[in-house]
C-alpha cells in the first residue's frame, strides 16, 4: 500500500494494472537533438490532453 500523503494522485494510478506503455529514446549528440525534437512535436499533438507526464534523463 502506498503512502497518500506522498504519493496523492500519482499512487492511484501506480496501483491500476491495466497496460503500461513506454516510449524509450536513446542516443547522444545528433540523435539526442532529434529526440528531443520528436518529444516536442507529442507534446504539441497532445495539446495538454496528457494528464501525467513523467520526464527522466541520464547521460552514461
């Protein structure tokens, strides 16, 4: 069971088992760029319609 005063919102909707989707783009120099470029173009297709967005980089 997860904490709700941490979690709030955001722990309901870990705790759901339906279906998860990933999108995973990899790469650096050029292809980081472009990646980037194509996670601009989703966001301006969703128009605000995501509820949740989760960002998360790293660099090896």
């Amino acid at each position: 069971m997860l904490n709700r005063e941490l979690w709030g919102k955001l722990g309901e909707r870990y705790q759901n088992l339906r279906p998860r989707k990933l999108l995973a783009l990899d790469g650096g120099g050029i292809r980081g760029v472009l990646s980037l470029q194509i996670l601009e173009r989703i966001e301006q297709l969703l128009a605000g319609r995501a509820i949740w967005l989760n960002w998360r980089g790293s660099r090896a």
